[in-house]
C-alpha cells in the first residue's frame, strides 16, 4: 500500500485565442506538484502550502487541491484521510491555470492511494469540480491540458469529451508574464452577454481554420486563423502595453497572439526559428510600459500531469 | 482551341448543422450542368435553360452562371464572347446550393475556352461573384464544396483559404427535399443579429468536436457534436414537419440532422448500414405533414465539379 505519491501539473494557456472556454494547451516550462500522504484522520486536510504563491486557503473545502480530492475521495467512498502539501509553481492570476495545475495534480497523486485507482476521465471531473471553487464556474479548458497534456479540446461539461489536437512539430509557445493580476472572475464579468452574428461567423472561421491547420501541418493557416475578435477585444484594456505587444510579436514572426486565459500573460505562437526574437520583442514592449516580466519558451508536447519518479516507481512496482 | 466544353457541378449542403457561412458539403446525387460554346459576338449570352428549374434570369448580368462567367472573362480580358446552356438539376430555393452549381459548373466549363485557364481558386471567386447575384450576399459554402468536393470549410471571402476535411468512409450523407420552397434571402432575414455569448460557446464546442472528429474518424465525437443551437432553432419554424424528421432521423441511428443551407431541403448524417432507415423515417416524416420528398443518399466524396468526359478528352489531348 502506498503511503504517499506525489505529482507536477503543467501550467496551461486557455482559450488559445480562438477557442475560448473549449480550447486549452499544456506549457511544460512551470507547473504546480501536490504530494497527497495517507493519513489515518478521515477527511482532507492541506497540510502546507508553499511556492510562488501561498496566499491560498488552508481550508480544503475552499481550495482548489483539496476540493478535488474530496470529490475523488467521496466518489470512492475511500477510507481514512489525506494531507496534501502543495508547492505552487504557477503564480497567483497569472492566467496561466494555477488553480487548474493545482487540482489536477492533487487528484493524480491522491490517486496513487487509491484501492481502486479512478480513470483519467473521472480525475478530470474532479479536479473540474475543484476548480469550481476559485473560479466559481466549470470548464475544462485548463484542466484538460494540464491533464493530458499538449493541446486539448473539451466538448461538454456533464459528460466531457476530450480530443488531443496534434500541434506541428516546428511550432514554440512564447509567453510572457508582466507583473500585475488580473482576476478571473473580474475577467469574467466585463464580458457582453452576445456576440454579434458576423463575429459569431468570423470566430467560428478562425476556430475551424486554426485546428485544420493543425491537423495539416499548414503553418500559414494557422497564422491566417489564430486571432480572436469576440474576447480579446474586450478584455485587453486589463493588460497595459498588450496592443504593443503583440503588434511587436506579430511583427517579428509569430503566427498569432494573444491572451493566456483571463490574462494577463500574453502568449504568442511561432515558428522554432522565431521564438528568441518574438520573446524579445513582447518584453520590451511590456517594460516600456513599466511592466517587468517573467517570460518562456516552449514546445507544446503532448505531455500532461505525472506522477514524481519516486513515485512513479513505486507505482511500477506495484502493476 | 476548343469551341465549347460542358461541365458538371454537384449539389452541396451549406452550413452542415455547426459551420453556418463557412462548412458545406458536396453531394453527388444531383447537380448542374453547364456548356460554354464560343462565339463571335462579344460578350456573355444565356443561350438555354433546361431541366428541372427553368424560371431563372436570361440576362446574363442577373444570371448566377451569367454573372460568374462575365467576371471570369473581364479578369481575363479575353475576346470574343460565350454561349451558355443551362442544364439544372438541382430544384429552385432547395437549399441545395442551385445557384452555387450554376455559378461553378459555368466557370469550369467557359475556362476551357480561355487561352490561359485560370487556377481553381481564380474560378471561386468569379463563381462567388456569381453566386452574390442571386443571394445579395459573398459566401463561399455551396461553392467551395462544389468546386473542390468533399467536406470543404472556406475561410476568409477577400483572400479565401480553402481546407477539404476528411470524411469518415462509412459515413452517408441522407438528404430529403419537401416539396416547398424557402428563399434564401427570407431564411436570413429572420435570424436575430446576434448570438447569446453561452451558445456563441456550446456552437464552438460542436463546430470543434465536429471537425476533430472527422478528422479522427470517431464518429461518437460527431454524433455528440453535429447539433446546431445558433441558425437551426431560428429557422426550423418555415420548415413544417421538421422537428419530427430530425427526431425520427435521430431515433433510427442518425448522427445528426438538420437543414441543408437555408432549407427546406433537411440532410442527416448516418453510418451506411442505418442510411435506408433514416431516409424512410425522414420521408415519412414529411408525409405526416401532407409534404412530399424527393430523397437520396450518398457519400461524401472529394470530387467537385468535373468537365463531362467528351470536352475532358479534349482537354487531356491538348496538354
């Protein structure tokens, strides 16, 4: 019987530009690892919380880990307790799926302690479920990548239909985090409650054209499809300097950029090639607007949320 | 050089239930039929239309075979003029992409003619042309499908990029035509300017789902995508029996049912081995509601608009 397990879950970037609420893909450069411990007082019980960030609740019902693994441990009907010791990789409202990253990998470790371990599709619900607790509504489009990894599609929320979307090989995520939050649920709100047909059109368009482009390999699609008029537009006055930013990284090669989830980190897709510069140039345009930032570059691999090589083995062990 | 050529150009299902304005399908059951003859006399002249539709402009500049060859011939500059007759096959205001197959089968065919043949998606945007002269509006969605064959999504009208989706080969495309007509002018009419921001998400999500599936040949992820929540609700109602057919095309295995452009035609998605049961609920359906059908099934090849073999093997002996 294991005794403890621990897991890293990517950070993600949803929406992806084109694909808002449905369309999210895993970064492999930052992430969030949760070790679950069996405890033998029933119940789940954040244990510490340390990282990036710790100002989050200690309170399992309220946090997102530990929410998940209520909802796995009710499902289960498991057994005795958990303690979960979260180190946080992911800055706090960066945009980039810290809450997700968190809840995903708590339920991957804390299924190691199963009996009966749950399937990948049942670890999605919950860690959705967790994640309900900070952002207050379900979707999958962080959860799924930093649970399956590379970029995902979710159809559904009830009965979830996942679908990994093949990203060309060529292809790096530069993204860029300037210092400053911007909450999801104030994100949320600014929102109009419509869109317009003809953008309804236009957004559909980019959304069949940028996935066709990535199931062709055809980089000039995905660069005449990867833009967004129907979020972008409306949330980018939270992110000073974002206009410039992609202007700049639109001018030195990338394929399309735009905002990582409810932002602020801007990311841009490119091709190998054209990563340094494009990340050159969206950090400078970020810092003449008085914002440091922490920026990557990534390739999109098909990687999601794994269990720590010490546990893994002994999970190898056990099979 | 060639005195005329006559050319074919299939029927196609606009929209295809999640792509409203960017999807369409061919369909190979039925189409038009065009011969372009050379003549002395400048200019381009409706010589004949024949078939199924014959109340149809002969003024070439209001004609949508008329007009696309006019502007094919000023893009060209060529000289001398062009006879065009006109074979339909496809019924007035079906929702069959009638007007879209003149368009194609008259640039296919009055290419030939030309000293330099333009390139095919020379002859989309003259067919677009064309086609604006009887819908009042430029899309693409019967006439890429009719041009290229196959499951075609169009993206972009000034600059537009083409992509043929692969189809699932077991998949047969059912579609049943009640005797009424819808214009296409009315049918868009009705639909409200705008999409609520939740079902602007859940259509995303089809339209995704949709295209990966058939990309993937999972026919699950079509069924669970191949729903239209946006136009289909709006438009049902000029439809009479329409609701009990897609129940019936559903309930006897269909993957999904809806309107075939702007209607009243209605097409359903299905495995082959469930086709015959479909159609015959479908038809059956319609005849509850005292309308008679003409009804098909078929596949859905990638093959579009094709020279008839005589003025092809003229072709082949010129090159």
């Amino acid at each position: 019987m294991i005794e403890s397990a621990k897991a890293f879950a990517p950070a993600s970037v949803a929406n992806v530009a084109v694909g808002f609420d449905i369309l999210g893909h895993a970064v492999q450069s930052l992430g969030d690892c949760v070790t679950a411990r069996r405890s033998p007082q029933p119940g789940v019980r954040i244990q510490s919380i340390a990282g990036v960030t710790t100002d989050l609740p200690l309170d399992a019902a309220n946090n997102t880990a530990g929410r998940a693994v209520l909802a796995l441990w009710e499902l289960n009907r498991a057994e005795g307790g958990v303690e979960l010791h979260i180190e946080k990789g992911i800055p706090m409202s960066s945009g980039l799926g810290g809450s997700a990253a968190s809840a995903v990998a708590a339920v991957v470790a804390a299924n190691e302690l199963l009996a009966c371990p749950a399937d990948k599709l049942t670890l999605l619900r919950c860690a959705m479920l967790g994640e309900q607790a900070a952002s207050g509504s379900m979707h999958l489009d962080n959860i799924a990548p930093s649970l399956f990894g590379g970029l995902v599609l979710t159809v559904g929320i009830d009965n979830p239909r996942i679908k990994q979307i093949p990203v060309p090989r060529s292809i790096r995520c530069v993204f860029v985090h300037p210092h400053l939050r911007v909450a999801t649920s104030d994100a949320r709100a600014l929102l109009r409650k419509t869109v317009s047909l003809s953008d309804f059109v236009w957004q559909s368009a980019n959304l069949a054209g940028f996935i066709c482009g990535c199931y062709t390999n055809d980089l000039e699609m995905i660069r005449d499809s990867l833009f967004d008029v129907v979020i972008e537009p409306q949330r980018q006055q939270l992110i000073p300097g974002f206009t410039v930013a992609r202007a700049s990284a639109l001018a030195n090669g990338a394929l399309g950029c735009s905002i990582s989830g409810a932002g602020p980190t801007v990311f841009a897709w490119c091709d190998a090639r054209h990563a340094q510069q494009v990340r050159s140039a969206m950090v400078e345009a970020f810092g003449q607007h008085g914002l440091p930032c922490d920026d990557w570059v990534t390739s999109i691999e098909a990687k999601g949320a794994r269990l720590s090589v010490q546990a893994a083995s002994k999970v190898r062990a056990r099979e």
